[in-house]
C-alpha cells in the first residue's frame, strides 16, 4: 500500500454535527475499501482565497492514509458525489 495525504474542504455553513458527519463519511468511504487512516486532523474553519458555489468559508480537514491506487480512484470518484465536499485534493506522499 502507498501513503497519501487527502486534504478536503466541508461546507462551513452546515451546522457542527453535519460538518463531522460529512467528514467521517469520507473516512468510512476509505475504511470500506480496506485503506487504512493513519491520522485525521481538523483544521477548523478558514476563509476561501475565492468563493467556491457561493461559500466564502470552509471547514478543512487533513487525512493521512494508506491505500492502494484503487481505492484513492473510487475515493476521487464518490467524494466528487458529495454536495458538502467544496474541493479535495489528493497527494501521493514519497516513499522514504
């Protein structure tokens, strides 16, 4: 399994308990397909740099995973689904 780091972007204008539930959404969509999350972080809520669909804040968040290049591809692909999720990004972290 390689390591990645996922950052993504949750709707700030949710309330509390939806905000968490959006993002535990994205790491049960890892843990269903056998990925492994190493950390999670909450970075609370920042301002946009520019409004995305008409928000001017996000809530971040910061995973560390392990996972197969499957996995990230149907990650990718079902986290796009989600209307809460403003942006994500995906890095593959350097073998050491």
């Amino acid at each position: 399994m390689k390591k990645y780091e996922i950052m993504f972007i949750v709707k700030a204008t949710q309330e509390s308990a939806d905000i968490k539930k959006t993002a535990e959404n994205a790491k049960k969509i890892l843990t269903s397909e056998k990925a492994k999350v190493v950390e999670m972080k909450e970075l609370g809520e920042k301002k946009l740099a520019y409004p995305i669909k008409k928000e001017i804040n996000g809530y971040y968040f910061v995973m560390q995973v392990e996972a197969t290049k499957d996995t990230i591809m149907e990650f990718d692909r079902k986290i796009k689904l989600d209307e809460n999720i403003l942006r994500h990004l995906i890095i593959k972290c350097d073998e050491e």
